[in-house]
C-alpha cells in the first residue's frame, strides 16, 4: 500500500489486515520501487501522485508489472486526474478508484483483483500444459501434403480467420483445431469443441445458443451457450455438415454480426469468438442436396485446411508409429516395445480407412494383447493377418525395428525423440513482432474482454475506458489513428 498521507496508508493497512491480508505500508514511491522484488507482492495498491506531485504511481507501476509473476496495481487517483488514471490502465492497471472512496469500495475491488490473480495463476499453468501438448511438433508428418498443412497453420493460427478443416475421420482435424488456438493469441481463452452430430437438434441450439429461463419445458434456469463460454477465445464444430438448417441460418448471424441471441431472449449479445469448423464430408455436395446453405459455406471457408488421409502419406507411418509407441504407450505402461518388419510391412500395405485413429488403435491393441516387447503380426487387430502372404517373413529381434535413441545395428531404424522443427524466436514462442503491432493487440484484447463483460453495450464499455464511443468503434474495427 503506497500512498504520500499516512493516515490514508494506515487506514487501508488497518482495514486490509482485519481481512486476513498480509499489508506492507510505504508513504514514499522510491521506497516502495526498491522493496517490490524482495517483498514480490500479489497486488499493489498506490496514489498515481507520489513524491511532491509527479506521477511516481506510473513508475511503480511498470515496475510491478515487470515482476516475474507480475503483480496486479489498484491506481487511487485525486479528481480531475481521470484520463491519467485510464493511461494507466492502458499500462497494465486492473483497476483505479477515485479519491474520495468508500473502505468498502476498495475492499470489492481488492477481493476482484486477487480473485483474478489466483484464477490468471492457475489459467496460466493449464495453458502451459495444453500448449506443450498441441504445439505444432506434436502434429507427426514429413511427408510433402503434411508439410504444406505445416506450411498453412503456422501463417494463420494468430489470425482471427475462420478455418474450415476438410480431411476422413480420424485424420486429426481437432488436433489440428487445437493447434490453431493453443499457438494464438487467444490461447489463454476458452477452446470449446462441439459435435454437432452428437446432439438432437432442440438440445443442440440450447447449449450453442443458451436460453432463458421458462423458454421452453425443462429451462428452469438461464443458461449460457457455448459461444458466450467460449467469449474471447475459439469454438471448434466438429461435424459441421450435420448442423441442421435452421441453426445454420443462426450460426451465419453470429459470423456476420459477433452476436448471439439466447432462446426466449430478445436482445442479442456481444461475443468475441474465433471459430473453427471441420467435416469429413463434401460440403459442396450438401448444398446441391440442399441441406446446407451455401452462404453459410463462404462465411466458413476463408482459410481451408485439407487433412490427407494416411494411405496419401504412408513415409509418415514410421513416424507415427515411434509417436505412439514411445510418447504414449510407454509414457503410460513403462514398457518399451518394438515392432518387427512384418508389422511395418503389413503396416504400408493397408489402406487405413480409419486412418490415425485406426492405427494408434491398432498399436494399443497389440501392446495390450503381445507376450513379449516384441509386436508381432498375429498381435495386430484380424484384418492386417491378410498380408502375411506378401511379405517377407522375418522375427528375428535383431531385425526388428526399434523405436529408441539407443545405438543401432544396420538392420534397425532409429527415430528422433522429436521432429527437427525449426523454432523460431518470439514473445511465447511465437515470431516477434514491432512493439507497436503487440501493443495494439494487447490493447484490442482488452477492448473485447470490457465489452464482454459490459454484454456487449459499446456506450457502457467506452464509458469504462474513458474514450469515446467513435473511439471505441475506430479500435475495433482497426482504424484508429492514434495507434
């Protein structure tokens, strides 16, 4: 707590201890800077006017910012200092209180900011997690097809574009979603997959749309849809050529408008969403049949994504297989196994109709089912025993192929722990961009999680950040002439 008047230091110290708040007390600015890195507080709470008028709060700031965690700042501010006060929270401020203040009214607002702090703690750690696992070297493939899949996802996945993926089932095409959002901006916001084919049509709107209470038998509560759960980050539709037409005509407004209506509601609501869609089947060939509307399929298909199914790409079978093997079945049992050349032989013949999916299948089945460490062709599913005929037999150990990073005799193969995929430097592992580009994203990403709170109303939200609705409407749509 920095503040020049020490009875306002000792009234909020005072006041912050009797909620159980650990409080350090400062009544200098310069103080308060040197003692931030040994004291590593959650949130700081100083006057933006500190050492005979100048806006020492601005310093102390930026330096609790760059805190590793950073800490949250409260800015308290004397009247006629507002748009100080807003530049501040363009500087990383979670919020600002206008002095005179009401105890409890600080009280609220400190209970928000480590409310958010502990959520932000516990996001951050997720997200962490979830990136290492959809990171793009977690997509297996060298083969020419999957290079250029490579090729598309790296220039689009910090875009807002809507991203058809087309490719058979069991291709990968929510890992391939996945990617999309965990290497975004939106990484640290909601991803949300929905199958559309899963739910009938009435659940269907209810849980994309949301619905008021007593819209219908059974609504005994409001309830949020998926697009406003998913506010501010990415909603992936599976199966999107099973969508029924009705909710096609609905899920076109929402690409139009950024605007969602609940079930029995009668004002839309603002949602900031990115969406991904993907099907296995032709969309061209349902809007001759005249079950999908072919405006919708324009609105859907800015950026397409062709999924190849494994039979166009059997030089990444090898790959697959060491993927599988060793970053998930012996991750999980603890057992190293190998596989002879038959199997990989039997492997390469088939024609995969279910394509990744089949095979990781395939590979636990016969981890489950093989005596030994050693997968031979009987231990695979019945339907690969019809290649045994045509290829060379050959059970020797010796000659197995070993996934590992042991040495290996001429007849073995060894695989990469992982793919040699050039990193490129950048913020997050993403490449750098000019400070002006991020600060205007930052600001951006600001921007929409005010107007989500505010349900969308743009007079409340400019209101909260003290510009101007004009303002408001220029930074959203990217025209602002101040960036």
């Amino acid at each position: 707590m920095v503040d020049d008047e020490l009875t306002m230091v000792q009234m909020v110290s005072e006041m912050l201890r009797a909620e159980g708040h650990e409080v350090f007390p400062f009544t200098n600015g310069h103080e308060a800077t040197n003692a931030l890195e040994s004291i590593a507080p959650e949130l700081v709470i100083t006057d933006l006017y500190l050492e005979k008028g100048k806006t020492y709060g601005l310093e102390l700031l930026q330096k609790a910012r760059a805190l590793n965690p950073p800490a949250l700042v409260i800015i308290i501010t004397a009247f006629g200092t507002i748009e100080t006060a807003v530049d501040a929270m363009k500087k990383g401020a979670y919020d600002y209180l206008e002095k005179p203040f009401k105890l409890d009214e600080l009280k609220l607002c400190v209970q928000r900011a480590l409310s958010y702090s502990d959520a932000i703690s516990e996001n951050i750690f997720l997200k962490r997690q979830l990136r290492q696992k959809y990171k793009f070297s977690q997509i297996i493939g060298t083969s020419p097809k999957m290079q250029e899949v490579f090729k598309i996802i790296e220039r689009v996945a910090d875009t807002d574009a809507t991203v058809l993926i087309l490719g058979e089932s069991g291709t990968g095409k929510e890992l391939v979603a996945r990617a999309l959002h965990f290497n975004s901006r939106r990484q640290f916001a909601p991803f949300i997959p929905i199958n559309c084919s899963a739910l009938p049509e009435n659940l269907l709107e209810s849980e994309l749309f949301g619905h008021r209470k007593g819209s219908f038998t059974g609504a005994i509560t409001d309830k949020k849809g998926l697009f406003e759960e998913a506010n501010g980050g990415t909603i992936f539709l599976d199966e999107i050529a099973s969508m029924p037409p009705t909710l096609q005509s609905r899920l076109l407004r929402v690409l139009q408008d950024k605007e969602v209506r609940r079930i029995g509601d009668n004002f839309p609501t603002y949602v900031n969403v990115r969406i991904l869609a993907a099907t296995n089947e032709s969309l061209e060939k349902r809007i001759k049949e005249g079950s999908f509307r072919e405006d919708l399929f324009y609105r859907l298909n800015i950026i397409t994504i062709n999924l190849p199914p494994l039979r166009e790409r059997i030089e990444d079978i090898p790959l697959l297989i060491a993927h599988f093997l060793r970053d998930k079945i012996h991750a999980q049992s603890g057992k190293p196994f190998k596989i002879t050349r038959q199997v990989l032989e039997a492997f390469n013949m088939h024609t995969w109709p279910g394509n990744i999916r089949e095979l990781e299948n395939a590979l636990e089945r016969a981890c489950a089912l093989s005596e030994t460490n050693i997968i031979q062709l009987h231990d695979l599913p019945h339907v690969f025993h019809k290649y045994e005929s045509s290829i060379t037999k050959s059970t020797d150990v010796e000659q197995s192929i070993q996934y590992s990073n042991e040495a290996s005799a001429s007849e073995t193969i060894n695989i990469p722990a992982e793919q040699n995929k050039e990193q490129k430097p950048g913020f997050l592992g993403k490449p750098f961009v000019p400070l002006k580009n991020f600060l205007k994203d930052q600001e951006l990403l600001y921007i929409n999680q005010v107007l989500a709170a505010t349900e969308g109303n743009k007079e409340k939200a400019a209101e909260i950040l003290g510009i101007s609705l004009a303002t408001l409407y220029r930074k959203l749509v990217g025209d602002d002439s101040s960036n």
